[in-house]
C-alpha cells in the first residue's frame, strides 16, 4: 500500500515563494507520474502540474511560468516550486501519485 504525504504550505504575500513536497512510501517498485492539483474554496479540484514517468512536465496555464515540478526518484518525492505567488493561487494543494491522494496542505497568499 502507498501513502503519500505533503508539506510545505503556509503563508505567504502576493509575490513571494514557497515549495511544497510530497513523500511517497509504501511498495513502490517503479517510476510512474506524479501530480499536483488544488482545490479553492467553493471551486473544483484542478490539475496544475505533472511530471511523467519520463519526466515530462505540464502545467496548467494559468501557472505556466511561475511553478516548476520536479523529483528525486531515489526518495520517491516531488516537489513544487510556486515563484510570483497571487492572490488566486491561494488553495488546498494536493498530491496525487498511483491513485493515492495525499492529505494536502494549504497556501494562502494574502497580503
């Protein structure tokens, strides 16, 4: 059984940075796509990036430029790197790998 894990999230003003992780655990025994997605308050849960198995990246547009993903294989954790942080950006941010979803972890940019 895999779990997975976040952390990272807080506070931060529009403008400002903060990288979120997430550990995956359990019996793993092959590399496999990695996803972030959020979930505003009042609003649906949405995809905003994913690196694949080999190691391809996507984003949604309306992050393209100010996140990057990325990964250590070898500790089977992902990260996101959130740069030029808005108001909107403000979410529960989940992680979301081999059909397991992680608890989350909240971002709020407010000023």
């Amino acid at each position: 059984q895999v779990q997975v894990v976040e952390s990272g999230g807080g506070l931060v003003q529009p403008g400002g940075s903060l990288r979120l992780s997430c550990a995956a655990s359990g019996r793993i025994f092959r590399i496999y796509d990695m996803d972030w997605y959020r979930q505003a308050p009042g609003k649906q849960r949405e995809l905003v990036a994913t690196i694949t198995s080999g190691g391809r990246t996507n984003y949604a547009d309306s992050v393209k430029g100010r996140f990057t993903i990325s990964r250590e294989i070898g500790k089977n954790t992902v990260y996101l790197r959130m740069n030029s942080l808005k108001l909107e950006d403000t979410a529960v941010y989940y992680c979301y790998i081999l059909g397991v979803w992680g608890q989350g972890t909240l971002v709020t940019v407010s000023s």
